[in-house]
C-alpha cells in the first residue's frame, strides 16, 4: 500500500484551512478598521 497519498492530502487539507482561516482574519480586521474610519470621519463633521 502506498502510505504517500493520505500524507499528502492531509498536508494540503490542513494548508488551505490555515489559508482560510488567515483570510477570514484579515477580512474582519479590515472591516473593523473601515468602521473605526468612517465614525471618525463622521464625527469631524
């Protein structure tokens, strides 16, 4: 049997997890941040 396949999958499986999960990160920082810009920019008004 050949052992090489399921190591690799596992391997790519638990890279594209860590790669959303980077993402998802991001994403939400970036989101929180315009929040925090736009009420600063609606309170200089």
């Amino acid at each position: 049997m050949n052992m090489g396949r399921p190591k690799i999958i596992a391997k790519v499986t638990g890279f594209i997890s860590i790669a959303i999960c980077i993402a998802y990160l991001l994403l939400i920082t970036i989101f929180d941040f315009r929040t925090y810009l736009n009420d600063q920019l609606s309170n200089i008004n």
